[in-house]
C-alpha cells in the first residue's frame, strides 16, 4: 500500500515527511523537486515569509546516489524562520504571549475548541498553508514516478477573484510557468495582477480557481468496488483536503447541472486507427469512478485567504470582548501557489491506485505490469479479436 505522512509547525524547526510504497530503482531528480519548491513559493501577491525562506529538499532515508532503494523515503525542509522564532517555537522551551482573537474563515476557533487550547498560535502553527510545502516536495518526487510511466500533471489558474481567465486552446507549459498568476491568457493575466494590487491597497485578500490538467492515464486507474475507491473521490479529497479550497470539479463539473442528458456526454465515434474516440471530455476523464483513458480534468475553487490586514470583526477570547481579528504576517492571493499544491495532491492522489492496478516493487516491474495491461486493452475490441472469438 502507497502511502505518506507531514509533520511540521510553520514557524517550527523543519516540515518532515514520509513516502512509503514507491518502488525501487527510481532515478531521482533532486533539483527538480527544489525547482517545484521554488515555484510553489513565487507567484503575485505572496507575503513577507517568502523572502525568507529558500525552500530545499534534504533526503534522510530511502534513496541511496539518488535511486529509490523501496524502502521508505524520509525528507526534511528545514523553516528558516525557526531561527526568529526560537523563543516562540522551540520544542523543548518555546512559548510566548497567546493569541487571543480568532480569525473568521481560520482554522483558529475551531481547532482552539478540538485541542483545547487558550493560545490560538498551538493551532495556527499546523493549520499553515507553510505545511503545503512539504505536500510540493512529496508531490514531486511521485511526479518522477508517474514521468517514468508517461503520465503528467499539469495546473494553472482560471481566476482569481472576479477576473476569469480564457480556456487555454493548448496547454502552454511555458507560458503558464512564466507567468506571474499561472495563467495563460495574457489579458486576464494583466487583470488579474491589478486585482491583487487593488485588494492589497484595501486591506483585504482575494481567492480563485485553478485547473489541475492530467494526461497519460490509462483507462481503468481506480474502482467501483467500493465508495472509498473511485477515482474522481480520491483526487476530489485530495484537492478539498488543502487548507483553502472549497469546492472541486471534475470534468465539466456543476455545468453539466443545467444541462440535458444529450448535451452533457461524452459520445462514442469510431477512431480512425481502430477502437473508439470521444469527440469531447466532458466527464473530465473519469466515468464510474474510473479512468476512461481521456485527460483527467479537476478544478479547484479557493477562498480568499482569512487573514486580512484590515482585520474582520472578532472577539477576544480571554477577555470577552469584542475586538478585531488577529493580524498575523500573511498574504494578499495564494491561487497561484496552491494551484502547485493542487498538483501535488492529485500526484500524491494518484501514485497509490495507479500502484494498486500495477503493483511492481521495481520500477521496471511497475512498466512492464503497465505496458502488458495496456496492450491487452488495446487488443480488447480489436475487429481482429472479435473476428477470432466468432
Ligand atoms: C505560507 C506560510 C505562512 C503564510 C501563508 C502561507 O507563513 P507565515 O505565517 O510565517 O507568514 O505566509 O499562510 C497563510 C496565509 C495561512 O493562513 O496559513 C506558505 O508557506 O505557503
């Protein structure tokens, strides 16, 4: 069974995590996962902390002249603002003043109320979006594994606030990597960025929408055996187990709502080189709570960040009183970062039924499971097949 587990306070030492199940003889690219770090980081309208922090993946276990070995992988990123925040965080002696006013939309109330706690910075320290980055770098080392099998992952942003961008007529990587807010169309773009500067100027925050776009996938990842094993739930729980999204789409998602029966499907046509071929995707990849061998297809929605500098109205816990929410360092616009977090989930999301159908505790095991799998799909409903059967 593939699995993973994070550890790690946002102003703590290090964010800690563990990849369990990954097969052996994994070349790793370890300057791809800082790069994946680096890019979670950027994007228009982050805060103080990124100007901080230079985020790097450090390998404990696992990973022997940067092969996987099969055994489980343990990472570090270490928090350099551990180092201001000592007095605050240390695991042994830190404590300090309590927060005391919850922030409306933050995990602040609900968690002070689950663990008990008076002082709200012992449950704002794990409820941190800074936790994602760990998410990023687990996520990228599955990349790697779900490369080798030809599949990719791929997010950008489709809104931010009111500004909604153009579909994209093709996945331009580049251009989306390059751009500021992840976000192909250029006009939107340029709206986009004068949005966050608008509401940074008024003391508020802005949230979006983001698509995570995945190709290579072949028909039959995932099952309908039980609830917990379909598909489209495994990559929706990932995605709405982030810190800021709200609601997930798969394919076309709430449109398909509106429309009739014969308009919200995906036809069958016959493909030129035998087989059959979808004229649209609609169904976002996924039918029955299994891949049908389309693009998988996800959208996330994101509130705005509840951390405002011009503080929403609150209570002071301690004293109850009224009094404005909690101001702590925080940022203006998060979508294009948690687009990146997006697709770290859905790899992470991924990796474990793409290794149920295949197994393998090598990766050459894992191909070679995959590649006969495919080819006998293919030959399925050859007319050479059928032909025979008569
Ligand atoms: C974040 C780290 C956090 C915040 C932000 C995202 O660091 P700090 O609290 O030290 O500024 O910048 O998190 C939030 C906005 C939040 O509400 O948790 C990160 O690494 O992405």
């Amino acid at each position: 069974m593939f699995r993973y587990l994070t550890a790690g306070e946002s102003h703590g030492p290090a964010l800690v995590g563990i990849l369990d199940g990954l097969p052996a003889h994994l070349e790793l690219d370890a300057p791809a996962i800082d790069a994946a770090l680096r890019a979670r980081q950027g994007g228009y309208g982050r805060g103080g902390r990124m100007k901080i922090e230079t985020d790097r993946v450090e390998f404990l276990a696992g990973v022997r002249g940067s092969v996987t070995l099969g055994s489980p992988i343990a990472v570090v990123v270490r928090n350099a603002d551990f180092e201001n925040n000592r007095a605050l965080m240390d695991p042994l002696t830190g404590g300090g003043k309590p927060l005391t006013n919850p922030r409306p939309g933050h995990t602040d109330y609900a968690g002070a109320m689950k663990y008990r706690q008076r002082d709200l910075r012992n449950v704002l320290e794990r409820a941190s979006a800074r936790e994602t980055a760990m998410r990023v770098a687990l996520g990228a080392i599955c990349a790697q594994f779900l490369e080798a099998l030809g599949i990719r992952t791929f997010a950008y942003v489709e809104r931010i606030g009111p500004v909604v961008a153009a579909p994209p007529r093709d996945l331009d990587r580049e251009r989306i990597a390059a751009s500021e807010v992840r976000c192909a169309d250029p006009e939107a773009e340029e709206k986009m960025i004068a949005a966050i500067d608008a509401a940074k100027a008024a003391g508020d925050t802005l949230g979006g929408a983001y698509v995570v776009h995945v190709t290579g996938v072949p028909a039959g990842i995932g099952a309908n055996r039980q609830p917990d094993t379909r598909l489209d739930g495994v990559l929706a729980g990932a995605l709405m187990a982030m810190q800021t999204v709200k609601s997930v789409e798969v394919g076309a998602g709430n449109e398909v709502a509106a429309l009739p029966g014969s308009q919200a499907h995906d036809i069958f046509t016959l493909g030129e080189g035998g087989g059959v071929a979808r004229p649209s995707n609609r169904a976002g990849g996924i039918e029955g709570g299994i891949s049908n061998g389309q693009d998988i297809v996800l959208r996330a929605s994101v509130k705005p960040i509840p951390t405002l500098m011009k503080a929403l109205p609150s209570v002071n816990l301690h004293e109850g009183t009224v009094a404005p929410a909690s101001i702590v360092r925080s940022d203006v616009c998060v979508v294009p970062a948690a687009s990146l977090v997006g697709e770290a989930m859905v790899r992470l999301a991924l990796t474990g039924p793409i290794l149920e159908k295949f197994g393998g505790d090598s990766l050459d095991e894992t191909r070679d499971n995959m590649r006969r799998a495919v080819a006998a799909a293919a030959e399925l409903f050859e007319p050479a097949t059928l032909r025979a059967e008569r």
